[in-house]
C-alpha cells in the first residue's frame, strides 16, 4: 500500500477517495470500477431471500478509518456507521497509536459454545458422571451431525456440566446446562453448533434423567476472547492547552471512573462498541450476538464496568488495553451473500476470523482513547458539532456547495439548531438569486 497517495484523505472528494485507494494498491483495479459505478450493492432479489417480508433496501454510510498499525501491519478499516464522528475519531485515533507503533493484539483461542440446558434432574451428581464419560459419544453424535466442520480442522472439542442453582429471589429452579465447545473453523459458527446442539441434545437427556427446555448457542463467547494493548508517548495526546502528561493522567482517571460507575462505564463502552460495530456491520457479522456477550463481559465482576483499562508504565507512557469475547466469521452467513460485506474484507486483506477479531478489538481500543482523549481536553462537543452541522444542514434542505457553507455558519452561530439552518439556507438562497 503506497500510504503517501492516502495523505489526508479526509480532505479529497468522494471521486478522488476511491482514486488514490485505487492508486494505493489498497483496493484492485475492478473494486474501482465498482466503487466508480456502485455496483457494490445489495440486490433486492437477494435482499429478498435473507428476511421475511421485504420491502426496500435501507442504506448506511460505509467509509474507512485511516493510520491504523495492527501488529506492525497498515490497515485500513472499514465502517458502516451512521454516527457521523465514528470514522474521523477511529482515525485520529489511529494515527496517535501510530505514532508509537501500534497496536499489539492477542487470541489464543477461537471455540463457540452451545447450550443444551437440562431441567428437573434429580440426580445431578450422577447425571454429570454419565455425561462426562460419554463425552467422546456426544462429541462424535456432533459431528455426525455436522461433518463438514472436520475438513475444515474444525470440530467439538468437549463437553462442560454446569450446575445452574435455584435461586430464591427470583424464584428459578435448578438446571443443568451442558456446554458443547466447538471449533467451528472460519465460520462464526451460530448454525453449526444449533445444529450440532440439536443432534446431541436426545443423548444427553437419556444421560441426565432430566428433561430438555432447549439448545441454543450462547453469544456469551468466553472462548473466543480477543485482546489489544497500546503504548503511546504521552507527547502524542497533547492539544493547544494541555500537556501530554496532564491528558495521560486525564484518561487514566476517566477510566478510572468508568471503572467504578456503572453510569459512565456504560457510556464509556458504547464508545468502544461505536467502532466494533461499524466494522462488524461493515463485514457483514452479527454485531447483536458481540454486543451481548461484551455487554456481559463488562459484568462479569458482578458489576458493569469499564471494558478497558488505562494505565501508565515506568517510563510514563500510556497503555491501553482491551479484552472482548469476540465471535465472527469470515465465511458463510451474511458475507457470503453480501457485496459490500465482501468488499469489507478485501480491504482488509482477506484477514482470517481470529484475525478479524484481532482488528475488532484493536479499533475498539483506538475509538474508545478517541472519545475519552476529547472527553478529558476540549470537551466530545467540539468535533461532533462539526460534523452534526452538516447533517442539520442536509436536514433543512442544503445540497451541493450549500451543505458546507450552512454547516460552517452553523458553527459559527449562537445556537445550533435546525431553525438557524433554515435561516443560514434562506439568507444563502436569497444571495444567490
Ligand atoms: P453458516 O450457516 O453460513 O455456516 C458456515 C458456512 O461456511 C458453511 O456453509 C460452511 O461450509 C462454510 N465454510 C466454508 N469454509 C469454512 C471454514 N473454513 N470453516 C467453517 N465453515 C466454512 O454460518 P454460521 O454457522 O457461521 O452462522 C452464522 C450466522 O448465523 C450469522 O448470519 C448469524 O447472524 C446467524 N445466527 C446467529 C445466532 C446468534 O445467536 N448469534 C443464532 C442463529 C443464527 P459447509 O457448507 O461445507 O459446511
């Protein structure tokens, strides 16, 4: 990728945008095309088949989120968000961890869980040692069930027994749940572990004398938990009015509150989700089934916290770090189908699914040191409105040159509301007549 062509991209047209990626090598000489004529589009036939009902197809932004190192290698990212400061913040973001050499990230292991939960088993202790010693029959039921997931080095790779206590406050009962892991290769794998969960849920209630309520993947995906650390020279953080050092101690205060109060740590984690959503919508994953399970995690003391943690080191540099049950795909469900998902990943250089997990956390990181550096400095107002005041002025009517011009007297104005625009809009049409 030739990143000299993509020097403040932010500053070219749309048309010159998809020149220079072109120019870049960062996209091929046929995504060009594509992107000149927009042909990267859902077809309503297709559209049609994915849900029930459909009527229209209804469009979002895409863009790309520039300067991101993710373990020594240049990355551009792609987003499908409608919030307009995501793709401008990831970037800036970008660029600051950069500076210092990026991002480092970590998976160690990529298994999906199913669920297959038990009720009224009068004896759990026998019922747990049946089910552990035919784990290897109910992992063979699994593959029996779904045998394709074996050629792709895929597969059940054990069984877990969770006794789920009865509770009196909120009145459950006992139940058992008997966890399949599954390897499920590239895929994100939700319809191969049902399926497989389906299959060997008869078993297990033969092994357990209790009875099925039912079986269903958990997005709570533990075993697929993705991290991203950062190191950054507190001289890259300074703005006009404050020193790196104080905005270093800012942030790490921040997070401090976002730690021990679960209203800003809610907040604090949108933000994060801002950029993990973006991508996952862009790639065409279920961004549903990670938003759950990060929601979870960031509960997972017994109290909803922040999802990442910033410290400083000995030699005072800040470090980020963050840690997410990540579960995508990078084949089947909606990417196969998908064009624009499809362009997602080729921007991305075909990355793998723990690979695309990997950047999922990465951008994570660099949204949340993007929203929570404005936060501690200037305040997040300053770089939303400027972005807000071109969509309020779309909203009263501007098109072409006038977005720019209502937006950037928008700005300028006491109040920043849409009958200001309509009287910046009026007072520009009445010039110009
Ligand atoms: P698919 O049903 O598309 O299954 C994966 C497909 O990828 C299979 O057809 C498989 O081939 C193919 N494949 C090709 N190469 C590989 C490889 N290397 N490793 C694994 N599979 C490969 O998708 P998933 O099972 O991943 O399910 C994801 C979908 O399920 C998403 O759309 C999600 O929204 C949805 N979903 C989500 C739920 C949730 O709770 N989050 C619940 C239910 C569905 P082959 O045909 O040879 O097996």
């Amino acid at each position: 990728m030739e990143k000299e062509i993509l020097h403040r991209f932010y500053k070219k047209s749309h048309a010159e945008k998809i020149k220079a990626l072109y120019r870049a090598e960062a996209i091929s000489e046929e995504d060009y095309q594509a992107l000149t004529k927009e042909t990267l589009k859902l077809s309503p036939s297709v559209a049609n088949e994915m849900i029930e009902n459909y009527i229209l197809n209804y469009e979002f932004p895409f863009g790309v989120a520039m300067n991101f190192v993710i373990d020594e290698k240049e990355r551009l990212i792609p987003m499908v968000t409608e919030e307009p400061s995501v793709v401008a913040a990831a970037s800036n973001a970008g660029k600051i961890v950069g500076l210092s050499g990026g991002f480092q990230t970590e998976m160690k292991e990529r298994l999906m869980i199913a669920q297959i939960v038990l009720k009224n088993v009068s004896d759990i202790k026998t019922a747990t040692k049946n089910i552990q010693e035919n784990e290897e029959e109910i992992i063979d039921l699994a593959h029996a069930a779904y045998p394709s997931i074996l050629n792709y080095r895929g597969g059940a790779r054990r069984v877990d027994v969770r006794l789920i206590s009865a509770d009196t406050e909120f009145e459950t009962p006992e139940f058992l749940a008997i966890h399949l892991v599954v390897d499920t290769g590239e895929a994100m794998g939700a319809n191969i572990v049902n399926t497989m969960a389906e299959a060997v849920a008869p078993f297990i209630v033969e092994l357990s004398g209790g009875s099925r309520l039912m079986n269903i993947l958990s997005n709570y995906a533990t075993e697929s938990i993705a991290s991203a650390k950062c190191v950054i020279q507190p001289k890259y953080l300074a703005t006009k009015t404050m020193s790196g050092e104080t905005v270093r101690d800012r942030i790490i205060e921040a997070t401090q509150f976002a730690l021990a109060d679960p209203y800003r740590a809610v907040t604090h984690n949108k933000g994060i989700m801002n950029g993990i959503d973006a991508v996952l919508l862009a790639t065409g994953n279920d961004w549903r089934a990670v938003e759950a399970g990060a929601h979870a995690y960031a509960s997972k003391s017994g109290q909803y916290r922040s999802l990442s943690r910033w410290t400083k080191d000995e030699k005072g540099n800040l470090v980020g770090q963050l840690k997410l049950p990540i579960s995508v795909g990078s084949v089947g469900g909606t990417l196969s189908i998908h064009p624009g998902a499809q362009f997602a990943y080729r921007l991305l250089d075909q990355p793998c699914a723990a690979e695309l997990s990997r950047i999922l956390v990465a951008v994570g990181l660099a949204q949340n040191l993007a929203a929570i550096r404005a936060l501690v400095t200037e305040g997040i107002q300053r770089g939303h409105m400027s972005l807000q005041a071109r969509s309020l002025a779309i909203r009263v009517g501007a098109t072409g040159e006038n977005i720019e011009r209502v937006a950037k007297r928008l700005q300028e104005a006491k109040h920043m509301n849409s009958t200001t625009a309509q009287e910046i809009l009026e007072d520009l049409s009445k010039k110009s007549l």
